[in-house]
C-alpha cells in the first residue's frame, strides 16, 4: 500500500496521500487496492476524528492508468454480451459496490469527515474520487472532468450516486455527455466543490484539525445523520434525528463540550469506541 497511498495521524487527523507522483496519482490495480485498504483501516483506526485525502506532485488524480485504455483497445479488457451479468453482480459490498465503486465510496462510509484537497487535475475516476468526502477544498485552476465520455465509457466508480445529491440532474447530465473541463471556480458555483482555496491541503488539514477538537460522538453521529439523509425518506430521516440526539444529550462529551464552553478552556473529549470493519469481498481490508 505504501507505495500508492501513504497514511499520518496526528493529534487525530489522517492526513492521506496519494503518492504515485509520476503518474499523476493515476488509477491502477495497485492503487485501487491501496485506496480500500487505507479506507477499511480508517474505519476502525481508534482515536482518528478527521481525514485529509490528496494527490503528491502534479494532480490529485489524473484518472484511470492509461495501461487500461490500451488493454481495452486491444481487446484484452472487454464486457460482451454473455459476460455482463457475471461482471455486474459479484463480489458487492453490502452497500452495493463493486471494487472500483468501493475504492471511492469507503471515503463515504469512513466514519469521521473527510476533506478533499484537490490540485492540479482530476480527470474521470480521479474526479470521482473526489465525490465520496465530504467536503472538497480546490484550487481555482484546478482542471476537473467526468471524462469517461472520451473513451466511449460511462462514470461507473459511484459518480452517478454521488452527482445526483451535488448538482442539479441537467448539470450533471451535461458534464457527463460533454466530458468538458471545468475549473475550482465554475466547480464551487454548481456544486461539486466546497471552497477555493489557494493551498487546498493546508486549509483542508486545519479544517480538519477544527473538526478534531469537537465532541467526536457528535461529529461521528451528525456523518451517520448526513449519511443517512442521502438515501433515506423525511419520516425515517426525523426518527434518526431524535435517536441521535437522545443518545448526545447528557452524555460524558456533551457535557464536557458544555462546561468548556461556559469555563472558556478546551474540551477534554473522550474517545468512541471503535468497532473493526467487516471484511470487504476483495481480500482487502
């Protein structure tokens, strides 16, 4: 994994890189596997309360190796009417993804916020990656693009599921039929992006570092509430709502987030308890 995704915790936050420089932190066997791993491990990592996830070098992620466009040209990667089936429905996570959806959506089921810091280019998977964290901190000429238009593809990495809560269904299905490149600026008035910034991991890490000083049972039930918000219907979505509020008020953190706010000092949090993640389909994890 080391040689694809590299992993810091500090005073509570994972700071994650991406660090195959000279390819642009492009999308390989390697990485794709690197990318659950460091996800699964960060699901059950105790005493993590915020992730930073960005690219070393150039780009955050220029998209898929083009080792695989080369493979499909040649025939040697093909779907085939007799093959889709299979290929659709094995080795699914009980959320439904496949191993190329689950590299970005494990961002998504990472139970803490997850911040983006995007540079230089994200291009096809690479943009979709982007997608599952909570926030994306980006540059302002920063070059993004569901691309998979250009190779005669569809986005098929959780792009369409996670499009669909970020901009509006016509925006979306123009980015999708055009494959243009859009920019930070242009990303943050649709939708697709949180905030410009100038040095996007540096405010994405004291965003981070902000988030690791709150009560870390709220931050981690409000995710579960947001996450929740994405799929579910207004009357399981307010039942959710009181559960997790029954269970913060009067608890030994929100106490303690109480009394120092009224003694004026940091909060002293304890922290949750973590339960390791269930095994992923793909030997990884």
């Amino acid at each position: 994994m080391e040689d694809r995704v590299r992993i810091d915790i500090q005073d509570g936050v994972a700071d994650v890189r991406l660090v195959r420089a000279d390819k642009m932190n492009a999308l390989d066997n390697a990485m794709f596997e690197a990318l659950i791993q460091a996800g699964e491990r960060l699901k059950g990592e105790a005493g993590v309360r915020a992730v930073v996830l960005s690219g070393e070098g150039r780009a955050f992620c220029a998209g898929l190796d083009t080792s695989n466009f080369a493979a499909m040209a040649s025939g040697e990667r093909s779907g085939g009417q007799g093959s889709v089936g299979a290929l659709v429905t094995r080795n699914r996570t009980p959320g439904g993804s496949n191993r190329a959806q689950h590299a970005v959506m494990v961002w998504r089921e990472v139970p803490v916020p997850v911040i983006a810091a995007v540079h230089g280019v994200a291009f096809g998977g690479g943009f979709q990656l982007a997608l599952a964290p909570d926030l994306r901190f980006v540059t302002a000429d920063v070059k993004l693009s569901v691309l998979e238009i250009k190779w005669g593809l569809v986005p098929d990495m959780a792009g369409v599921a996670l499009m669909r809560h970020l901009v509006r269904d016509d925006v979306a299905r123009e980015l999708t039929f055009s494959g243009r490149i859009f920019n930070g600026e242009e990303a943050v008035r649709i939708g697709m992006a949180t905030r410009v910034c100038a040095d996007p991991r540096a405010e994405a890490l004291a965003f981070a570092r902000e988030v690791a000083g709150r009560n870390p049972h709220a931050i981690r039930a409000g995710k579960r509430l947001l996450n929740l918000a994405m799929e579910a219907d207004q009357r399981e979505i307010l039942m959710e709502e009181s559960r997790e509020q029954t269970a913060l008020i009067g608890s030994a953190n929100q106490v303690e987030a109480v009394r120092a706010n009224l003694e004026s000092r940091a909060p002293n949090f304890a922290e949750p308890e973590v339960e390791p993640p269930a095994p992923v389909p793909f030997g990884a994890g």
